[in-house]
C-alpha cells in the first residue's frame, strides 16, 4: 500500500481531498492490504458524502495522520472481525485539514478525535453499517469544526 491514498469528488459540489500518511501504522487495522484499502476507501467515501455539504466553492483537504478503529480485531475464518467491548478500545483519528476557496486556505487546523464512550451513544448508522462509530466519531467532528465555522 502506497503511503498516500487520494480520492475526490467532483462536479458542481465541494471537492474533497482525503490522503493517508503512513496507513500501514495505524492500530487496530486489517491486516490484508485488499481489507485495509477497503477501511480507507469508506472513510474517503464518507467524508466525500460530507464534503457534499460546503459552499461549492470551497474545497475540503484532510489529510489523516493516524487512526485507530474502534474494538480489537480478531482472526475469524478469511476475514479478521472486529470485537467490540466498550472498554479501553474506541476510535481514534489524527487529523490535519484546509478548507480552501480560490486557491487559499480560509481555515485550517489540526484535530484529534475520540470517542470514548462509543457504544453508549445513539447514532443514525444502523448496527449493519460499516464503521458506524467512526462515521459518527467523523460527523461530530464535521459540524463542530467545519460546519460550525462557516461564515453566516
């Protein structure tokens, strides 16, 4: 796995930027490379899907310098599974972000998001989602810091 994963969306939306520093350092990751890139491709997913949300003429760049998944993996037949048990294992993310329009940055920043209390919260990721508590550990993070600081 390359050391940087990049996807963006395009169109008449916001466009996300999302880049991977050192992937293959973060805890509690698949050890497949193919489950790995699919953990990474999910979460640019996502964070495209919220991207979607800016002022078209702004531009989202995050750039992920760790991350740890919620739970503990666990070898189960082809694939490793996650345990999750509520106790010392939630997510965890290390991110750097800009949010540009015309070519500068407007805003920019560093954040460190947890979510220690992760299985006691009510989200709107059914259990069958894929990274429901990552995606809502994201969300958070998305209306408190990027939401929350555009202007008006």
């Amino acid at each position: 796995l390359a050391g940087l994963f990049l996807l963006s969306a395009g169109g008449a939306s916001a466009a996300v930027t999302v880049s991977y520093v050192e992937p293959e350092h973060y805890g509690e990751m698949p050890f497949a490379t193919w489950e790995r890139d699919e953990v990474l491709r999910e979460l640019t997913a996502h964070l495209n899907r919220l991207g979607k949300t800016l002022p078209s003429d702004q531009d989202l760049k995050v750039e992920v310098l760790d991350l740890r998944l919620a739970g503990h993996l666990r070898r189960g037949g082809a694939r490793e599974i996650r345990v999750i048990k509520g106790g010392a294992d939630w997510p965890t993310m290390h991110i750097r972000y800009a949010i540009e329009s015309g070519g500068k940055v407007i805003r920019s920043g560093e954040s460190k998001l947890s979510d220690m209390s992760y299985t006691d919260r009510t989200t709107r990721y059914s259990d069958n989602e894929t990274l429901r508590y990552e995606k809502h550990m994201i969300d958070e993070w998305f209306k408190k810091t990027i939401v929350a600081g555009q202007p008006g």
